[in-house]
C-alpha cells in the first residue's frame, strides 16, 4: 500500500511559489527547453539582490521567452512582438524609481527588436536585457533568426544558414551596454551571480543565456533532446572573463566562449533625481 507522507516538512512552501502565479502553471515550454531553468536562476537572483519585488518590473516580447511575464507573480507585461525594450524604455523614465527587466528571445530582440536594443544601449537606460538565445524561431516553427549559426539548418534554411549571424555580446557592447556577460543553462550558478550583478548595475545591462531548443534547433542540428544540447555545452563552454566581445562568435560547433565581458561605468539615464536631463551627476 502507498503512504503519503504528510509531516509538516511536506507542507513547507517553495521559496520562491510567492513569484510564480502558479494558477498558470504548468507552463507550455517543450520537454528539454532551458526556459524553466533559466526562469528559476533569474527569481533566486531577484532574491539574492534583495530588490523588493513590488519595484520590479518584468517585460517580454513574442515568442516561447515572452511567455516568462505570464508566469512570475511581479508587475509585468507580455508585449508586442519586437517592442519590449521601447516598452521597458517608457516605463523606467515615466517611474525611474523601478527596476526594469526585459526578458525575452533573441528573435524579439536582435531583428524585429534590434533597433530599440541599440538605441537603449546607447542611451545607457538603465534597464537590465535577459537575452534567451536558442538560435530560432521556436515558437513560430522553427525558422533560421538572426542569430543562427552559418551552416545550421532551420525549416528554412534546410540546406544550411547562408547569413552572418549576430554575435549578441558583441552587438551590446558597441551599442554602449555598462555589462555585458554570456552563459549557457549548463552554468546555472554562474549564470544566477551574472544576472545578480547585472540586476544592481546602473546602466544598461545585459545577459545572453544560451538555451536548448530540442524541438526545432536541435532537432535539425543533430542534438534532438535536450540532454544532448546540454552536454554539448557542457563539453564545449569555455569561461573567459574580459574577452573582447567581437570574438566570441558562436558557430554550429565548437568552443562557446561564456564569461563577463564587460564592467564599465559610465553616465546613465535616468540618473539620480532625474536631473541634467535624466544624465548622472
């Protein structure tokens, strides 16, 4: 016969069940997708940076990454497609007292959304980017995005990508991004400090995590679970820190350069008391 245990040890909370609307649950992501992985480090670093949750705000595009503002039980907001980060933009300057985070894929942010990022990181608005990189359209079908490997198949590319891909690090950093860091959901406590230090940074900052798609990426890459994605990562992540960001291109295969790239200061907006045109003083 099958007991069920019901001591009071059974009945304690998750730590982190008061971010989660867990009505919501359970979530649409694929078997072997990084997104739950990846949600979980992001709320442990909410609590470790100790922001109180009411004056934090989290905002997403379209696409299997935008569904996160469905799930967390903080101010968000599930945008239009590409419009996150002119979204997030708005909000910070309209209540600089809020800690601003866009979460969303890297379709939402580097193509349709390209435009907005780099002109946020121009701007140094001080705002925090999650930036989920499986390499693909995965909601819409699994089409080739703009950072797909060159020669990895898509449904649309199934002879092999021809375009340049993106190297999102890089992207940042010139756009003028104050920290700049890359991990796969193969470095899960290393990917839990970055987002901790990027969330108490003033400026933009900004993250890619690299995360398994097995249901359209790897699927057409040779690596169909997500157990194969990961310990892909595993044997090919190599930490870096301070590696100049133009040179850690991700291919279809090889090394995946990981690390904190950048850590800089410089003026922000809005600044302290929003004065001098929201500009630090």
């Amino acid at each position: 016969m099958n007991v069920i245990a019901t001591t009071d040890e059974t009945q304690e909370k998750h730590p982190l069940e008061d971010y989660l609307r867990v009505d919501r649950l359970p979530h649409i992501w694929c078997p072997g997708c990084g997104l739950g992985t990846i949600l979980g480090a992001f709320l442990r670093s909410l609590l470790e940076s100790g922001l109180p949750p009411d004056k934090v705000s989290v905002i997403s595009g379209i696409g299997c990454t935008g569904r996160v503002a469905g799930y967390i039980n903080l101010d968000s907001f599930h945008t239009t497609h590409g419009r996150a980060v002119a979204f997030a933009t708005g909000l910070k300057l309209a209540n600089p007292e809020l800690k601003v985070v866009v979460f969303s894929g890297d379709g939402d942010l580097a193509a349709i959304g390209g435009n907005h990022l780099i002109h946020a990181g121009r701007r140094n608005i001080d705002m925090t980017i999650l930036c989920v990189n499986n390499f693909n359209y995965g909601m819409t079908g699994g089409q080739f995005g703009p950072t797909t490997p060159e020669t990895a198949r898509s449904t649309t590319s199934r002879a092999g990508n021809i375009e340049n891909p993106f190297n999102m690090p890089a992207l940042a950093a010139a756009s003028g991004a104050v920290y700049v860091a890359r991990w796969t959901t193969a470095q899960v406590h290393q990917m839990q400090r970055s987002i901790t230090e990027a969330l108490l940074k003033k400026g933009f900052s900004f993250v890619e995590i690299i995360s398994p798609c097995p249901t359209y990426y790897g699927r057409m890459n040779r690596q169909p679970t997500g157990l194969d994605q990961m310990r892909y990562y595993r044997s090919n992540s190599i930490v870096r820190h301070g590696a100049n960001p133009n040179e850690v291109g991700v291919g279809i295969s090889g090394q995946i350069v990981t690390g904190k790239f950048i850590d800089v200061e410089r003026p922000y907006m809005p600044g302290p008391g929003n004065g001098d045109n929201g500009r630090q003083t």
